[in-house]
C-alpha cells in the first residue's frame, strides 16, 4: 500500500513539475484548494519561468506572489511584486492588464503588513490611473473597489468612495460578475459606511458580502466578515450578536483546518467582545489563547493589537506587573516596535520614571477619547458643519483661556491698578474679537444646519416634518388670496419588489431617481418632500389644474423613459393622484382626497396619473 501512494505522489510531482504553458499551469493552481500545494508546484516551475521573458515571467511572479500571501508569507510576497514591478514599469502601455494586477496584488500586500492607507493607496492610485475603455470589466470591478478604501474620511472623500463603489457595481452587474465580485464590492461599501459611523448600512452590506462568499465556499473570506460584523454589532452594542458570530468563526476554524490562522482571529474577536463588556478577565484569557497561536498569521497588525489591548485590560485592573510582562513580550517580537496608542506610550513612560511625559500622553489619550466620541456626531451631519463646529470648540476653550486669565487679573489689581486696568482692556478686546469670530461660525453654519433640519437625507427633498409645515403656510395663504393650489400625491410601482430582488441599495437609487426625474419638470414656486418610504408629496401653487395634469404626465413619462440600469430588468414606473386645493380644505384633507385617487391608479394598473 505504501509503494503505491508514494509512486501515485511521484506521477502528480511529474505532472505539476514543470508547466510548459503559463495558462495551463494557472489552471492547475484554481483546481487546488490547498494554499501550500499551489506554492509548492510554483516553485518547481521557478527555474523555467522567471527565463522565459515577458509577459509570462511576470504573469508567474503574480501568481507566485498570491500564493506567498496566502501561506502568509507577506515580506516574501512583497519582495515578488517589487521584482515584478520593476520589470513591468517600463512596459505599462504594451501590458497593462498584467501591470494593473500586479499594483493591485502589492497594495493587498502592503496592507496586510501594516494596514496604513499611506503605504498602501499610491499603489492603488497607479493602478486606478492605469486603467483604459478596453480593461477587462472585473479588473476593473477590483480596481474601483481597492481604491475606493482610501477615501474614507471627511464628506468630500466619502462621496467619492462610494461613486467608485457605484460605478464598480454598475459593471459588475452589467457583466453579469460572479458571487465573488459582487462580495468584494459589498464588503467595499460596508467597510466605507463603517469608517463613516453608519453602522446599520455596515452590517448590512458587509451580511452581503458574507453570504456571497458563502455561495463560492471561500473560508478564508467568509472569515474575514465574520470579524468586520464583529466590530460592528460591538460598535451597535449588540453583544449577542457579536458572540453569534464569533461562534461561527471557532466552527469555521475547527472545520477548516488548512486556514491555520483561523483560531487566531477566533480568540482575538472573543477577546474584544469581553473588553467591550467589561469582562476583563475574560478578555484576557482570549488575547492571551490568540498570542499562543501568532505563529500561524502573518499578519502583525492584529498580533501588535491582541498585543497592546491585553497590556490595557491589566492597567485598567492595576496589575502592573503582567502589563511589564506583556510589554516585554511585545519588544522581544518586534523589536523595532513603535506604539500608535497614548495609553502604551504613557505606561512606556512612566516605566522609565519620565512620569511628566506619562502624564502628557494619559491627557492626550483623555483628548483623543473626547474626539472619538465627537465622531458619531461627525458623520451623522456634514462634515461641513463639523469642520465649524470644531472651530466653535476651539473658539470656546480660547474663550475659558482669557476669562481664566482675567480673574488672575483681577487678582493683582491691589499691586498696580493702571497696569491692570489696561491688560484688562486688552484682554476684553481679544474677547469681543474672540466672540465675534464665534458668532460669524454661527452664522455659517445656521444655514447649513438649517438645510440638513429640512430636507430627506437620501434625497435632498423636503423631509416630512418641514413638508407640512410648508404645504399648510401655502394652502392658507392660497385660501386667503383666492389662489391656485394643486397637490400630487405619488409613489413607486411594486417598490416592494425592487428591494427584494436587487436590494436596498438599488431601492434607495431607485427613489433618487424619481425624485431627479421630479425635479426636472416642476416650475420654480413648486416643491417636493419625501412622506415616507417611496411616497412623496408635491405642492405646485399659483398654477391650474391643467397646467399640473401636464407636469405630472411630463413627470410619469419621464420616469419610464430615463431607466435605472442597477434594477435592469424590473420596470421603474410612478403612479400620480392630483387634487386642486378647495378654499376649505387642510393639507390633511387633500392628502387624503390624493390617496384615494393614488389607490384607483393602482387599482387601474399602475403608471397611471388620476386626477
């Protein structure tokens, strides 16, 4: 029995020894599923590829370079693609494709080694940068979608991300991409909403892209959103759910054996859920299981984490003496190790008796815990009004300065009245100056605030609050001067459908349509506010109802002729009902008159204006 299976592993070794074709021999590495036999037949092909030229000497590099990562081989990896780069540089307009994968490849490799958007987006960019009309569309897919990470912060960058991500969907659809596609851009989207304190969206998404991994069987991903939706349900305060899924990842580890850095990440995402529990000891005993195993990731970022989250469990629990032992352990692992948390560079600190630079860094750490929880506010507004409202902050910590400094003051008057009497007025110029640039942010951002109070986030029109407080003003003042008033009550056809068979995101871009193709027909005193769901309500006043029959049909029309390629191949269609305003009448009361005319459009087929 022996003499035949090891004659059977010589004939296999013979078959994938030495692969004359490169196509051929990336065909065998997508039959395997075993990340170490990928590397091996790769290195018994080295000798004969990196000699036989571009593009296949660089198309092998990539390769090889993938499966190094995969064995978590990260160093190795990045020294692959820098050969490969340095070769493919020079010849980017005759092999792109080749080019764009690669940049792409080495950015994944730089962000599993550090995990710093500067290290790893100017790849992203030059691949972004590279790209023409005639890219493959899922190199495209991937190219948008890696690039989109490194723009995660602020409004301006936050918009662009996810026009990227758009435009990545778009094509992906288009194409008709596979499950794995579609994951990556969903992850994409969900990781954006997270960065920007949206976490509903977050979970959202990145269960989507779970369960498209899921579809194709990849472990290895379907791992990876087991702890992005661990960080999120942790950062929703829904612990039971975090602990749900951390389940499934010790299942995926103890089935999955050829992932062996499954149970690192385990017993890390265990770790943080005790932590954000106050479970401490517990948390502990989690970091701890997860260190035991660091040998088995590649990725030190996390290991550097599990690392300093333990050496803070055992501060907050006053064990000084485990925090030193720890800290050791985490300088003899990475000797050049340099911490980006204020509450370890303090300990460090305060261990070499600098106790004033201990005591700067645990006031930094208190600033910076006060700016984290400003964030939440920070990307449920603008970031507009956040940039002033900083402003505002800082103008008010200046302000507490100089009053601070005037009782001091106040206090040396006895000593030299003249000399105080002037440093007063002083002081009480720098504080009208002070006030008066805080009353000029005021008014800046009254009206942006204003605006956000008044208008639907996801579609700019008038939420329900202000759109009845507007629509009763103009209903009473067209009673009282004998004027026209017309309302149109509207919504979409088989909405429900839509979201069920292409998702929210597509019945969100859904409802922004309608409201654009809105926007284009009404005249200039008419106004539209969003109800509810896919329901809205416009008021078109000084106008007749002629006038209002034609905009609503231009409205319909309009609708149906402009499609919405995300939902291909549902049919977008409204249905209007239209009252004209008696001089009795409420906003109430019309509301309800159109309602009933709206349900005889849907009871008459849909796509259907009544009036």
């Amino acid at each position: 029995m022996k003499i035949t299976v090891m004659t059977l592993l010589i004939i296999i070794s013979a078959k994938f020894a030495h692969a004359q074709n490169i196509d051929v021999l990336e065909m065998q590495l997508k039959s395997l599923t075993n990340p170490q036999k990928k590397q091996k037949i790769l290195e018994n092909n080295l000798s004969f590829f990196v000699e036989s030229g571009v593009p296949n000497q660089n198309h092998f590099l990539l390769l090889y370079g993938i499966a190094l990562q995969e064995n978590h081989q990260t160093n190795k990896a990045l020294d692959v693609f820098n050969q490969s780069l340095a070769s493919l540089t020079p010849l980017k307009e005759t092999h792109r494709a080749l080019y764009i994968k690669t940049l792409n490849q080495r950015s994944y490799a730089k962000y599993l080694q550090a995990n710093d958007p500067a290290s790893y987006c100017p790849d992203r960019k030059a691949a972004f940068d590279a790209l023409t009309p005639e890219i493959a569309a899922d190199l495209k897919v991937l190219t948008y979608s890696y690039y989109s990470y490194c723009f995660r912060n602020g409004k301006s960058d936050f918009y662009y991300s996810i026009e990227l991500l758009d435009r990545a969907l778009k094509i992906a659809l288009e194409h008709n991409l596979p499950p794995r596609t579609l994951a990556m851009i969903y992850n994409a989207v969900g990781i954006i909403y997270l960065k920007n304190q949206m976490f509903s969206k977050s979970y959202d998404f990145i269960l989507n892209a779970y369960m498209q991994w899921e579809k194709v069987k990849d472990y290895k991903d379907m791992h990876i959103m087991l702890h992005n939706l661990i960080v999120i349900s942790i950062e929703m305060l829904n612990f039971e759910q975090a602990r749900e899924h951390a389940k499934e990842m010790f299942r995926l580890a103890d089935e999955q054996k050829a992932f062996i850095d499954f149970l690192f990440f385990a017993n890390y995402n265990l770790g943080i859920i005790e932590q954000a529990e106050s479970n401490i000891a517990k948390s502990n005993h989690y970091f701890i299981t997860a260190l035991n195993e660091k040998s088995n990731t590649s990725k030190g970022y996390f290991i550097k984490q599990a690392f300093e989250q333990l050496i803070i469990n055992f501060l907050h629990t006053d064990d000084i003496d485990s925090a030193n032992k720890y800290l050791l352990k985490l300088q003899l692992y990475h000797p050049e190790y340099e911490s980006n948390s204020l509450a370890i560079n303090a300990f460090i600190e305060f261990k070499g008796e600098s106790f004033f630079d201990a005591v700067r860094l645990l006031l930094q750490n208190v600033e910076q815990e006060k700016k984290d929880r400003r964030l939440f506010v920070k990307y449920a507004t603008e970031s507009a009004i956040i940039n002033n409202s900083k402003s505002i902050a800082e103008l008010d910590k200046k302000v507490l300065r100089k009053t601070v400094r005037i009782q001091e003051l106040k206090l040396e008057q006895e000593k030299n009245d003249k000399q105080n009497m002037l440093l007063i007025f002083f002081l009480g110029f720098l504080l009208c100056f002070g006030l008066s640039v805080f009353c000029y942010y005021l008014i800046r951002t009254r009206k942006t605030l204003k605006i956000h109070a008044n208008t639907d986030y996801l579609t700019r029109a008038y939420n329900r609050r202000y759109l009845f407080e507007k629509g009763a003003r103009v209903i009473n003042d067209a009673q009282l001067n004998n004027k026209h008033v017309a309302i149109l009550l509207l919504d979409i056809d088989n909405f429900k459908n839509i979201n069920d068979s292409k998702g929210h995101y597509a019945g969100d871009m859904a409802i922004k349509h309608v409201v654009e193709q809105c926007k284009k027909y009404l005249p200039k005193h008419a106004f539209i506010g969003r109800l509810g769901g896919d329901e809205f309500l416009i008021i078109i006043p000084e106008q007749t109802i002629e006038f209002t029959i034609k905009t609503a049909e231009y409205i319909r029309r309009s609708v149906v002729e402009n499609t919405l390629e995300l939902i291909h191949p549902i049919p977008l269609t409204i249905s209007i009902g239209i009252v004209s305003c008696s001089k009795k009448s409420s906003l109430d009361d019309v509301i309800a008159e159109a309602d009933d005319l709206l349900y005889q459009a849907k009871e008459g087929g849909r796509n259907l204006v009544i009036y």
